[in-house]
C-alpha cells in the first residue's frame, strides 16, 4: 500500500485504481475475521477524499461509531497489518488512540462525533491553534439525541467545523424516524429554495465538475427531500450546507471538500451520499445482514450456518408467540431488530413494534409510558448500550416501578468489537437499582420461561440478561414453557468439596469445572443462580455451609457483582469459605474471540479447575497434618 504522502500526489485514476485495491483488502479481511463490512465499503472514495484534500493527522478526522473506519485504517499505515483486525492482539475494529496518531479519539456507540468535534474545536481556538476538524456522521447516528444536543451547541458557538453528513439511508437497518410532515412543509417554504438556490449557485461555480454535480442533485432532490433534515434545518441551527454530493464520484468529493476546506469561518455541513455495501454485490443487496458480518464466503456471500439457536432469536420467536396471545405486549428496540431477533416480533405484531432509531434513553422513557397506559413492553437493548439510559431506567421506569421488562441482550463480553462492546457493567447498574426483579437464564428454555414470567408480572419492573451467542444446548422447545418463580435459584448437582454458584451462560462453564474436578476425586455443587435479584439466599447459605470452599462465576465485572453481593449476605464463617469470584477484573477488556478471553482471563473451566484443586489440595495437606498432630499430640 502506498504512503499517504504518496496517495496525496496521485491522479484521479490512480485514486480510482487504489479504491478498487482497499475494497479488495476490505471483503478479504472481513470474510475471514468478520466485521462491520457493508459500512465500510459504502466510504472507501469518502475516506480517499478527506485523506487527499485535509492535512491529517494534523487536521483531525472523527468517525462517528467508527464501525466505518477500515479504508481510513489502511491508508494510514495499516494495511500490513490489516489481516489481524479484531483478532485478539490485532487492529481494533474501532478507531483507537493507542494505535494510530490518525485515530483522534476512541469510539464504537454511537453520535459522539460533533460534541467531540465540538470541544475541540473550543480547545483548539482556546489555544490559538489552527487547524480543521472533521466528524463524519452517518445518516442513522444523525438521529441519536446526543448528535441533536451537540448541533445545539455547535449552532450556537459557531465553530470552525466541517460536519460531513453521510447518508446512505441506512442506520443497520432502513433508518428510521422520518419528520415527514415537517419535511413536506419545508420543501415547499421558501427558505429552502433559497437555500437550494445558493448551494446551486456555489456548485455550479466548481470548475470542471460543477455542470456534473449540478445534474446529480437535481436527480437526488426527489430523494433528499425524503431525508427528514434537508439542508434548510441546518442552515436554521446556523450551519451551512452544502450538497447532496455523490459519495462515489472521487474528482467531485475531492473539488467540494476543497471549496468547503476554504471557507474559514462557522460551522459547515457537506451531505454525502453513499452506498452501503458499495462494490460487493451481496453487501450491496442485503446492506443489514453485512452490517456487521462474521466470517463469510466471498464467492457467494453465504455465512456460516449456526447449528444452535442465539438467544437473540429465541426472544424474537418467544416474544411473537406471547404477543399472538396477548394484545397488551408491545417490544422496542432501538435501531438493532436484526441483532435483537425482534424482527420476528414484527412480522408478528407490526403495530406493537417500535424501531425508535439509535434512542436509547428515549427508549426506556418511552416503554415507561407505554407501561403506565397498561401495555406490556419489552425493550430489547445491548447491555453495552443500555448504558446510555441509566438514568432513563431508574428515574422513568424504577421509581414508580413501572412494569417495562429490559432484555439486556450481549451480556457479558462480546469478543471482536472489543473494549467499546462488551456488557460487563450491567450486573454492577442494575442489581443496584430498587424495585428491580433480575433474572438471568443459563439456556434458552430457561430464558423462554422467563420471558413468559415477565408478561405476566405486572407490579414492577423486570430484567433479563442472556449472553452474545447461542444456547449451546440446541434443544429449545417453542411448544412448552413452565412457570418461573423470581428468586429461586436451581441446584443442579451435589457435593462436598466445593460450591460453584453460577449465573448465565456461567453455569455451563461450572458444569465442565465440576466435571474436571470429579476426575481428581473432589465433589462440587453446583448453583444455578437464575435470579440475581432477589438472590436465593435460602439454597446459596445451605450451598455454601454442605461444602468447603465455594467460588462465585459470573460473565461481568467482579466489582461490582453478584459474588460480590452474595459475600456481603452471608455470615462471617461462611464468608470465609470464599476461594475466589469469578469474572472480569477491573479494567476494560480487550477484543478477542470469546473463548480467548475466557482464556485469557482464567475463567475456563481447566483454569477454574486448576485453581480449586490447588486450594483443595493444600487444604487436604493441612488437615491431614492437623490430624496427625491431633493424634500425636
Ligand atoms: C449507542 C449505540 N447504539 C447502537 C449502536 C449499534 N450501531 C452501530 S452502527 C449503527 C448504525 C449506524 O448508522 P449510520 O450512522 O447511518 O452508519 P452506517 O452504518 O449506515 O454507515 C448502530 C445502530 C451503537 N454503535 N451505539
């Protein structure tokens, strides 16, 4: 791969001929190791673009998400290491300070790109310091509310900033929200064609390219008066715009971003219009589905085929059978009805599913009101993001113990996104929130159970985390379900030597902890918690007293956690008998397959084995030496 020194001296068809040669690099790294593909492909001639025309590093580019980054990645000195990306110890799929001057900030949630750009814009003139700052912000992450308080503010302080909004009419699936109406009145106000007027004018004085842009957005005009913010909401805010550009037409992207790059003053907008998927023809014609891939065939674009249910489709087909049954059940998700199976949901009950685009906390709020008028919601959400509506969660739903079940789906880690991805926090979030009932299944019967159980608990609010992945027993049955009862744990076998007390996907790894130390000759019970609140403190107590030692195992931070919790509940004697807690330590965990990271962090069952029968051993040599001391003595 050329320099970007190099790249910057190039043609146009020599930058034509390296796009083809990124995408390239792009579809191969991605069908091996998976990853956000269809995104990435949409701003390969974007990427060229902005390296071409801005002085980066020194100029500051800022990828909103950054699932988007790859082509930025590779042209700025990556590319021989590109095959590694999200491995473990290999290129983050994200942005990442630590591993590139020209990544400015780390990012992987969405719409944080313009309060970033924004607050270093004010340190950068604070300083006196000169140079551009650039977020490029997809259409989908344009309708978070936080991309909506950052446009207030950059309104307002009129920064120097060149917003680059790229609209491919996708969030992962079709983008939602249109403001319709709002847009019909616009385009026929006459502030908007002025504004049309203006741009044209602008875009017509471009040399060369000008006559070719010019006809390009009038055929777009149809389209971008679809788009639910045309140019003339921004222009009101007090930033100025400038397109629809064509995302593909490299010479046009880069004669644009020129002119715009000159213009000194206030904050600026260039509308960017790409395709997702661009350049590889499954991705093109199935934009969701290669959003975010795992490994693929590049022939013929087909993903491996699973051979268990993820727990994600269980929900999705558990929920639609419920919703069949009862019209009061109504499910939100928050722009990931892929990822969350409720697409199934839909197909179901069309007009009790509510796709509220990327809106966490208004989400939450919202299902709290839907509660409060008798209606029964789910809201599906990735535990890493329900991060963003904490407040939302014990202010709105919480406190007046609103009856909304919280599906916190990719509990735990998560594996290849990495650091920005993984669900560790939410044990320590909302255990510690009143009024909570929180369940967590160990397969997907028992998550179907729980499901059922939380449309017919009607006095307060419910949680269920379940993990990334499938449920490894493969043998869900979607004609039964049982009655669940919160607070009662299972336990699933008997022994002597010591207790293993598990919850979530925990269980099987103390199932195969249990089985290792059966072979050295010791016994454990093992715990099934089911409930993280309220605890069975009832079964854990007598768990605890049968036995030696226990150890509590748990998919999230320790700190924080159930084990921790669980400790707090028991008396001194048997506070002692705790050999360790199972889970993450306290520091953000890197990206890597799930299984790797079990690894890496001691929390497979060899690793778990090995340090029980260390402990057991030691205790076994003690005693020994106390009775024959005892003896003796
Ligand atoms: C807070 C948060 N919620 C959800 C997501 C999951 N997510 C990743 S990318 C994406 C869609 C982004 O759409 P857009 O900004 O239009 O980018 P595109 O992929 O279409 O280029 C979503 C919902 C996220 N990263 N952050």
């Amino acid at each position: 791969m050329k320099r970007l020194s190099e790249i910057r001296k190039m043609n146009a068809s020599e930058l034509g001929d390296l796009a083809g040669e990124i995408r390239e690099m792009i579809i191969d790294a991605v069908s091996k190791n998976g990853g956000h593909l269809a995104s990435s492909l949409g701003v390969v001639e974007l990427t060229l673009a902005l390296h071409y025309v801005f002085n980066t590093p020194t100029d500051r580019l800022i990828w909103d998400v950054g699932h988007q980054s790859y082509a930025h990645k590779i042209i700025t000195g990556r590319a021989a290491e590109f095959a590694s990306l999200r491995k473990l110890g290999g290129l983050s799929g994200f942005p990442k300070i630590s591993e590139s001057p020209f990544d400015t900030y780390n990012t992987g949630h969405s719409s944080t790109s313009l309060s970033l750009a924004l607050g270093e814009a004010v340190g950068r003139d604070l300083r006196h310091e000169k140079y551009k700052i650039i977020p490029i912000i997809g259409d989908g992450s344009m309708t978070a509310g936080m991309a909506f308080e950052a446009l207030n503010q950059i309104g307002h302080l009129k920064k120097d900033i060149i917003i680059i909004l790229n609209d491919n009419e996708h969030s992962i699936s079709k983008n939602v929200g249109a403001l319709s109406e709002y847009l019909i009145r616009m385009i026929t106000a006459p502030l908007y064609n002025r504004l049309r007027r203006r741009s044209y004018a602008i875009i017509r004085k471009i040399p060369r390219y000008g006559r070719r842009l010019y006809d390009f957005i009038y055929k777009q005009e149809a389209r971008v008066k679809g788009f639910f913010v045309p140019g003339s909401f921004f222009e009101e805010l007090g930033i100025r715009y400038f397109g629809p550009v064509d995302g593909h037409n490299l010479p046009l992207l880069i004669e644009v971003l020129k002119g715009v790059k000159d213009i000194d003053n206030g904050p600026k907008m260039v509308h960017v219009i790409t395709r997702k998927g661009k350049g590889y023809g499954p991705a093109e014609k199935d934009p969701a589905v290669f959003h975010g891939v795992g490994p693929f065939d590049r022939k013929t674009g087909k993903t491996a085929k699973r051979d268990s249910l993820a727990y994600s489709e269980i929900v999705g087909r558990t929920l639609a059978e419920i919703a069949r049954r009862d019209r009061r059940v109504v499910a939100v998700t928050a722009a990931m009805k892929m990822g969350t199976g409720l697409y199934e949901f839909e197909k179901q009950a069309p007009g009790r599913f509510f796709d509220v685009g990327i809106a966490e906390q208004h989400a939450v709020t919202f299902a709290s009101a839907l509660a409060a008028k008798g209606f029964k919601p789910f809201v599906s959400i990735y535990s890493t993001f329900l991060q963003r509506a904490v407040d939302q969660i014990i202010h709105d739903v919480a406190i007046s113990a609103q009856p909304v079940r919280l599906l916190i789906d990719r509990a735990g880690i998560v594996g290849e996104d990495g650091e920005t991805h993984h669900g560790l926090s939410d044990i320590g979030i909302i255990r510690n929130i009143p009024n909570f009932i929180y369940l967590t299944p160990s397969n997907g019967t028992e998550l179907r159970d729980m499901l059922y159980f939380a449309a017919e608990h009607g006095t307060g609010p419910v949680a269920i985390r379940f993990p990334r992945g499938s449920d490894r027993s493969g043998c869900v049955d979607f004609s039964a379900h049982e009655r669940f009862e919160a607070g009662r744990s299972k336990r699933l076998s008997t022994g002597r030597d010591v207790a293993l007390i598990a919850a979530g996907d925990m269980v099987s790894v103390a199932l195969e902890t249990a089985a290792l130390l059966k072979e050295s000759g010791f016994s454990a019970t093992v715990l099934n918690l089911l409930s993280l609140k309220p605890l069975d403190m009832r079964r854990i107590e007598k768990a605890v007293a049968e036995t030696r030692l226990f150890v509590s195992l748990e998919n999230g931070y320790v700190s924080g956690g159930v084990g921790e919790h669980i400790l707090f509940r028991l008396n001194r004697e048997l506070r002692s008998r705790m050999l360790f807690a199972a889970g993450f330590p306290d520091r953000f965990v890197e990206q890597g397959s799930m299984l790797e990271l079990f690894h890496l962090y001691g929390l497979d069952p060899h690793s778990i084995a090995r340090k029980i029968l260390r402990a057991l051993k030691v205790r076994n040599i003690d005693e020994k030496r106390h009775s024959v001391r005892r003896v003796s003595g």
